[in-house]
C-alpha cells in the first residue's frame, strides 16, 4: 500500500489557492446519486490509522446512518480530528476499510467528493471575501457562470445566518460566524454528508448553543448527515444521537452509542470522561 503522506492542509490565513490539478465535472452543477437510505452513508472496518510504525488508532470499525448527528469523541491527542483526515481521504489508512455513500474509499483526484468538511477552526483563506470563500468548490467542481457561483455562495450564506457577510473578509468576522461561514462552504455543493471539525470549539456558551442549534436544524430540515468532532460535552449532550469514543492509551474505540446512556457507562474511562473526572479523582 502506498504510505506516501499527502500536502498538509493550507494554513488559516492562506493566499488564494492555485487551480487544482484535480479532475473537473463537466457538467454545469455537478449532481450525485443520492445514497441508498437502507444502507450507512459511512463505514469503517477494521481500520488503523498512523504513519509508518506509529499507530494512532487500530481496529476501528463502526458505521453512520442517514441522517444521523454522529459524534467521534475523545482526550486530547487521542487522534479524533486525525482520524477525520483518514475519512476524507487526506491520508492513507495503514489498514482497513473506508466506504463513503457507496463510493468505497474517498479518492480527491477521481471527482466530485461526496461529502463536504469544515476544518478546525474554519480554515477560511484570509486574502478572499467570505463569499469568495464559499464560491472555491463551486468553482473548482462546477462548470458554472460567475454570476451563478455568486448567488449560489449568498443563497448558502443565507441558510447560516449571514446574509450581509458575503463582502466581508474573515477578519472582520466574529468567531462564531466565521465558523458558520466554513459550514456554508462545506455546504456548497449540496451533499448529503459533512463533516465538521470542533465547531463550537472556542465559542462562549451562548454562542456554541446557537451553533449546534444551527446544524441540528439543518441535519433535520436538509436531510444532512453530519460526523462531529468534538470535546464539547455540552454540544454532545444537545445534538450528537449516537459517538464513538477513542482512547488514547487503549489506542482503540472504547465505547459507541446513545452519549446520553454512555453517561453511566461500566467502563469508568468512559463514565469519568463524561463527568470530567480526572484520573486522579
């Protein structure tokens, strides 16, 4: 297998990004089959994660369903945001099996990705207004005119909630909005999964349970299946239906299921990470 590591991510503050070497739809809006319903939009078997000798994570099988709000959570330097990275496809799994929508291991040179993601801290290109921002998947996967691409990033704007900022630039954002800003780009494309990197991480209380408010509204109204990284109890508690917990010794799931009954898990990692208890409490 090849273990070659892919470019890493483009910093937060980034010029704009040269045209991609990737395989562009020739169609003006490129359109997907929907995902079988009867069937998980996401499956993972058997999969291990890390680079060379150093394994981060291993045996990790679990599965998402339609339409679900699910959580992968987990300590600090247990690898959630990393094995976020595996799903999408920016590094190759050390073993086992990745099946996005029926479209088997996501492959970011063979087309149109199926799923949408929000990065860590929104990851918004600072020189680009936040509707250029929300145009780039339109205009890398789409064969549309300009002035279309514009109404389409406004029209998406507008769903989170920022309908004036288009001709802002991301520094003129509070925090909160440019994390609604990086959800309207994940949701450019119209797919049917995103995947969403601590969105409320960083975001005073109020400002979180406006957040997950949000993106528990739009799983519902759009049908939107969303995979969430998080530490955020809080936001587990409101909108997650089913996690996946990861440790970090254990380097392996630990526990998966309803947070709300894994609150009193048997596994006292499990039950004191849900109590933020420390180890020697």
């Amino acid at each position: 297998m090849d273990t070659a590591r892919p470019t890493p991510l483009a910093p937060h503050e980034s010029p704009k990004p040269a045209p991609s070497p990737l395989i562009r739809v020739n169609r003006a809006m490129a359109r997907r089959e929907r995902a079988n319903p009867d069937k998980p939009i996401l499956q993972v078997k058997g999969l291990a994660i890390g680079w060379g000798d150093v394994v981060l994570q291993k045996d990790l099988t679990f599965d998402v369903q339609s339409g679900e709000v699910f959580g992968i959570l987990g300590g600090s330097g247990a690898g959630k945001s990393t094995l976020m990275r595996f799903l999408i496809g920016l590094e190759q799994p050390l073993q086992g099996e990745i099946d996005v929508a029926g479209y088997g291991f996501p492959d970011l040179e063979a087309g149109l990705p199926p799923f949408g993601v929000m990065f860590q801290g929104g990851a918004l290109f600072g020189s680009l207004t936040v509707g250029e921002n929300v145009s780039l998947p339109l205009e890398e996967w789409t064969d549309l005119p300009d002035d279309a691409i514009a109404a389409i990033a406004r029209a998406k704007l507008k769903l989170l909630g920022l309908g004036g900022a288009a001709d802002k630039f991301p520094a003129e954002l509070s925090g909160g909005m440019r994390k609604r800003a990086a959800i309207a780009r994940a949701l450019a494309l119209e797919p049917e999964l995103v995947f969403l990197d601590e969105p409320s991480a960083g975001l005073d209380p109020v400002m979180a349970a406006d957040l997950d408010e949000l993106i528990s509204t739009l799983s519902k109204s759009l049908g939107l299946t969303v995979v969430l990284v998080t530490h955020e109890l809080a936001s587990i508690a409101r909108i997650a239906d089913r996690v996946v917990m990861l440790d970090k010794e254990a380097k392996t799931i630990i526990a998966i299921g309803d947070p709300r009954e894994l609150r009193d898990s048997e596994d006292s990692r499990v039950r004191d990470f849900f109590h933020r208890k420390s180890k020697e409490s």
